[in-house]
C-alpha cells in the first residue's frame, strides 16, 4: 500500500515523478504529493484524491527541481485527505515520504510535543519526520540521521527522505515494505517497485530487509546493511516497458485478462521436457528435495488463496500428498502443528504481503516449529528479488509480467499453472502416461484460452442482466468450488455487487433461503465426475425460480430455457478446467463493473499491495 517514487537527478523530475505515481497508482489512491528540492529550498504539493488531482496543481503551479520524492496514499493513520497526504515536512527542511505503519509513533509523538513540536496532520510519518529533524540538527549528516531515528522506530516501513542542507542526497530504507533502486546513467530513483521507473531505467537493486541507502551526486548508489557499506546485485529487467500502458484496451484489467494465453505459455516455458516437468524449474536440489515431501502446507492471501484452494484437489488426487491450505493472516497467529516432511508453499503475486511474508517467518521460526519444522520452504511469486523469493529456500515465478489492475487476473492462472507444475513434480511418478498426457494438455492450455476468451461478446451481452443486482451466488464442486469462490471475489471487488460462492452440494443447507428471481446463481459446470450432481443442484434452484447462468462445457447437455441460460466452455481436460472457467467469471465480473461505471482498476477501498497488517 502507498507508493514511493524519488529521483536525483541533474534534470528536472516533476515529469518523472508524476509518470511514477501514476504507474503506482494501484498501490493506493486516496491522495498524493511530491516535494522537490532546488537551491536548498522545499516546495511541495499535494491533492485530496488520485493522482490526476495533484496533476491539475502542478499544472497549476509546477514544481522546478533536480531532486525529490513523491507519494500516493492509502490511509492507515489519518484519514485521506490533503493535509494527512505525503510528503511531510518538519521544520521546513525535511522532507519525508513512507509506506508502512510506525508501531510505536504514539509515545513517541508524545515526547515530541512535550518538546514543543506541533504537529500539522494526523500521520505516524510526520513523527519520523521530526526526529530526523532533530538527529540532523546534532550531526548534520542526513545518512547517520536517518540510521539513528531507524533504530527507534518499530513497525514496517519503506521510506525517503531529503533534506534542505543536503542538497544533493536523498536516504531510502525499507524494513517489512518494498523499495528498489533503479541506476539511471548519471540519476538515481528509488521506487516502491520497478514498474514506476522503467520510464527511466531497466536496470535495478532490490534492497533487502534493513537495508538502508544513499543516492548521491558523488557517490552514486551507496547501500548500508547493519551500518556497515553492502553489496546488491543490479538485475535487468526484461519484460520492457509495455506493461505499464493499456496499449488497445480500455482498461489494464481487460489488457491482462486477454494477456492469459500468452504470459502462460511464458510460465511454461523452459519447464517441461518431451514428457515431464522439469523439477530443476523450482531451484537447485529440488529434485531430490521433493521425494522427501509427504506434506503441504500452502499459505496466501486473496486471489492467491483462493490458487491455493485449487491445488489441494490437485495434490491429494494426483499425487496423494495430504494438504492443508490456509490463509496466512489466520495461520500467522496461530499454533501449527507440523507433520514430518512437510513442505511448507507461499503463494503470492507481489511476494510482499504482509501477512504471507509474516506467515513465512512464523512458519521457520523456532516457537512455530519446536524442534523438527518444515522440511524446506517454496515461494511461487510474480515479482523477481520480492522478500518472499528471497526468504524462501526455493522458488518458482510466474511469468504474468507486471499486473496493475487492482483485481487479480492473470497472476491467478499463471499460478495455477505453476501449481500443476508442482504437482506433478511431486508425484515421483516422472513422464508415466498421466504426467504425459497433463503435460500435453498443458501446452495445448495457451490455445483453448484464446477460444475462452472469444466468448467476451456473448458474456457482454450477459452481463446486462447483473447490472441492477445487489446480490449474486457462485456455484461449484470439486476444483470448481474455489473457481467460483474467485468469480464471486471478483464480482464484489470491481462491481461492488455483494457475492458469496458456495460447494453447490452446501446449498440446501442454507444459502436456498436466499434464491428468488432478484439473486442471480451461476453455476460453473465442467464435464467431470461431479456434473450429474451439480445438474440436481441447479434443478434445485430452478424450482426455487431462481435466474440461472450456467459456464457449461460444450458437451454436457443443457438446454437454455425460461430462467436458465447458458454459456458454453471450450472442452478441457478435467484438471485443468479451473484455468479455463476462471476467464468467462473474470470477463463477467469486469463487463459489470463497467455497466455500473465502477473504477475497474482502482476500485474503491483497496490496494494491490498491501504490506501492511
Ligand atoms: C490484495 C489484492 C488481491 C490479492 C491479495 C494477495 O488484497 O487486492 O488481488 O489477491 O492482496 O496479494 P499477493 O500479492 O500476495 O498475491
């Protein structure tokens, strides 16, 4: 949540900043500043609102400067608004912007009004501002300032900072939220991730935890671990700059949903051999790691989740591996048993959810494991150098490029995909006739999403009939349970329509009670085992008069009537299906929420990232 941009450079850098919160934008939208430095002077400005609000003021009065930092909001302490947005300043010559939650800024808010400082907005930041403030008031050496005011504060943060008497310097750190630097030719950024400086650079440094850094004229990029000087690795980015535009498409969310077919076949790519998966894809050593393993244990958040939920059907059937999925905000607090051999399995887009990252701690940490713990740790994330890849022994990433729509899309298949991967890796069973065939289907995955995604117009054409609910049910069974768990998330995350999604078996245990003509039921129905059964189910609603829609594969049986129509689905192999059906729910929900006139991208309330608690 929040997004940092900071630029020294020898060339004025309201442009560059401005493009930078506009590509963070995703990360928190309720307000948004930028404060530059020229002469040894502070100008700053800020808007209520998306970043388009701050736009208009600088057109208004733009800000000349050759060095400064910028911020979009997501509220934690304070509400939104002008005065609570970033950056602070304290005594007219710091200059502070942060992404996180400073645990412990009450007492010492406290001790800093005993002392006479007044206090202008209601943030926990403005409180570090002031006692950098004061540290560069005894020491005059912003770096040394910054380390020592670190050490006071608890809680997680990504910050920049600058100040009127160090002219040409700015001092990041990052502890518990993301920062990275990006190495210009004769400039240097810091950003909250890489996608707001391809417009400057592609060649970055991913800090690690506790990290804190120096850009300056003279010294360049100057990196600090433990106060002592550290080397980090520059990385290249190799996806180019496209993700950061909707190129065609009237949305980022619709440009990444139709990005499926292709970002899948790059996640598959380099990982299947004639017959098998190539269990190399997952780290050194894990090959042999994985014939250990005799259980799971997956921890996400979110859409993640809900990937998460699928794979349990997947490793218990295909691999007989007993699994437990959770999401990490519940595991995190409380006590784990854990079996032996257990393979412990983060899944995450971002790799810097707070809650996963925080669930990865616990789960190698001594008090969660007593003597024995997990067997080895495995991350599948989309962002290269994120604090889970690096904190987890091995690591797979999906190749879905950056997403910048607020609701997951295509980070959603791709990790299904690295999850089948996975499964099969675990299977022990390498290139026998099952794996063969899963590995074939697998590569014909990329082509039968394309035909999924030719039911856009038809599902436009649906969607009408959802623009004036207030309410929707999702029907599933077996790995179409969490598929339509995802479908109703997206529908309540874009269109604000509120929607549940339940194992159709459950619905006769209560969720009956709701069906009317005014609740809409859809119903995903691959041609598997469980169809007969979800065809009673959906009998069920029907005699209720309940409005079916039904995502039916194109050879089962349905026929469209009163109350009940239906669509159909490409066929798939059964396994695979919930990658398929996920594209005709995603589409559904995102054709709503342009009917409502919702913000598909940013829609209201929510953050892409969310790094904090
Ligand atoms: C936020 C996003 C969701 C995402 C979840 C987990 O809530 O809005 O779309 O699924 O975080 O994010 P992660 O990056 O860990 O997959």
């Amino acid at each position: 949540m929040c997004g940092i941009v900071a630029a020294l450079a020898a060339r004025n850098v309201q442009g560059i900043l401005l493009e930078g919160l506009k590509r963070l934008e995703y990360r928190g939208y309720d307000s948004a500043g930028m404060a530059v430095l020229e002469n040894g002077v502070l100008e700053r400005q800020r808007a209520n609102g998306k970043v388009a609000a701050l736009e208009e003021k600088l057109d208004q009065h733009a800000l000349e400067g050759s060095i400064g930092i910028a911020h979009t909001r997501w509220a934690t302490h304070g509400k939104p608004s002008e005065v609570n947005a970033h950056p602070h300043l304290a005594g007219g010559r710091v200059a502070i912007v942060h992404n996180g939650i400073i645990e412990n800024f009450e007492p010492l808010k406290r001790e800093l009004e005993a002392d006479g400082v007044v206090f202008e907005s209601e943030t926990d930041t403005e409180v570090v501002a002031h006692l950098i403030d004061r540290a560069f008031a005894a020491s005059h050496d912003l770096l040394a300032a910054v380390q020592s005011v670190l050490a006071r504060i608890d809680g997680a943060y990504a910050l920049a900072v600058m100040h009127a008497d160090a002219p040409r310097e700015i001092v990041g750190a990052r502890k518990g939220s993301p920062l990275v630097v990006g190495a210009g030719i004769g400039e240097n950024f810091l950003a909250s991730d890489t996608l707001a400086l391809l417009q400057v650079t592609d060649r970055f440094v991913y800090l690690q935890e506790g990290d804190v850094v120096r850009l300056s004229d003279a010294q360049g990029i100057e990196i600090f671990a433990g106060g002592e000087p550290a080397e980090r690795e520059v990385h290249t980015f190799e996806h180019g700059d496209g993700a950061a535009s909707r190129g065609e498409y009237r949305h980022f969310m619709l440009k990444e949903i139709h990005e499926q077919p292709s970002v899948i076949a790059a996640t598959l790519a380099g990982r299947l051999s004639g017959s098998h998966v190539l269990e190399s894809s997952f780290g050194v050593g894990a090959r042999a790691l994985f014939e250990r393993v005799r259980q799971v244990h997956i921890i996400a958040c979110g859409t993640s989740y809900h990937a998460g939920m699928v794979a349990r059907y997947w490793l218990e059937k295909l691999a007989g591996i007993p699994t437990t999925v959770e999401v990490a905000s519940e595991y995190r607090y409380r006590e784990v048993v854990v079996p032996e051999d257990t393979l412990f399995v983060t899944l995450s887009q971002s790799g810097e959810t707070a809650d996963t990252l925080a669930a990865l701690r616990y789960a190698t940490s001594r008090e969660a494991n007593g003597a024995r713990g997990y067997l080895a740790t495995l991350a599948i994330c989309n962002v290269p150098g994120s604090s889970l890849t690096r904190e987890s022994d091995l690591s797979l990433m999906t190749q879905a490029g950056p997403e910048i729509g607020v609701a997951s899309t295509k980070a959603f298949t791709t990790q299904l995909v690295a999850l089948m991967l996975l499964t099969l890796s675990l299977r022990g069973t390498r290139g026998d006739e099952r794996e063969t065939a899963l590995v074939q289907a697998l590569r014909g995955l990329p082509a039968l999403l394309e035909q999924a995604l030719e039911m856009d117009g038809p599902i436009a054409e649906l969607s009408e009939a959802f623009a004036e609910k207030h309410h929707a049910l999702f029907l599933g069974r077996g790995t179409q349970f969490p598929i339509a768990l995802e479908g109703a998330l997206k529908l309540k995350e874009i269109s604000y329509i509120h929607a549940e999604a339940y194992p159709a078996g459950e619905l006769k245990h209560g969720p009956l009670a709701l069906v009317d003509a005014d609740m809409p039921v859809i119903a995903v129905a691959p041609n598997d085992e469980l169809l007969e059964k979800l065809k009673s189910n959906l009998q069920e609603v029907r005699a209720r008069g309940g409005e079916l829609f039904v995502f039916a594969d194109e050879s089962v049986a349905l026929t469209a009537a009163d109350n009940l129509r239906v669509l159909h689905v490409p066929a798939v192999d059964e396994y695979l299906a919930p990658i398929v059906y996920t594209l005709p729910l995603q589409l559904l929900s995102y054709h709503v929420a342009v009917l409502k006139g919702t913000d598909v991208d940013q829609p209201r309330n929510l953050a892409k990232s969310v790094t904090v608690e």
